[in-house]
C-alpha cells in the first residue's frame, strides 16, 4: 500500500466490493471478514477481503495486507479493530 495508485485501488476495489455485496454497509462487511468474531480482521482475514475485492494475487496479497496493517493499526496490536477499518474505508458522513 505504498503508492498513492495503490491506496486509490484499495478504496476503489473495497468500495465496491462493500456497495455489491453488502448494499454499502461497512459495518456488515467488517462482519463478515471478522470470520471467527473476536471484532477484529487479522492478517488472514484481510486477505480474504483483499481476495474477494479482486486485490492482488495469491502470491501478493499477503505484501498487501501487512502494508495494510503498518498503515491502518493505530494501536498497534496487529489487527484492524472497527474503528481503525471505519476510519479507513468507510465514505466520511456514511
């Protein structure tokens, strides 16, 4: 996720993705990657978004995904909670 042509990707790709197949609610697809419901997406929960998003390949998408997390994880735990994925990915006022 370093260049500004991949964040641009990610948004676009994860937007919709999110407006497909989950009518646009943020909140149902971070449900849907916290696969095993701890509230939060780890590093292999990610890559199934990315996959599902069309993002990458099957030998990137882990490259992706750490970037995602270095980026994203304000607290530093190694996953992306709500609030880090809602300040990430969903529309501002939606």
């Amino acid at each position: 996720m370093a260049s500004e042509e991949n964040r641009r990707e990610l948004d676009e790709k994860v937007t919709a993705l999110v407006a497909i197949r989950f009518g646009g609610d943020y909140r149902a697809a971070f449900a849907r990657y916290d696969a095993n419901g701890d509230g939060v997406i780890s590093k292999d929960e990610l890559k199934a978004l990315l996959a599902d998003a069309g993002i990458g390949s099957g030998l990137t998408r882990w490259a992706w995904a750490n970037g995602i997390i270095e980026a994203v994880d304000t607290n530093r735990d190694g996953v992306i909670d709500w609030a880090e994925f809602e300040a990430v990915f969903q529309p501002t006022g939606g």
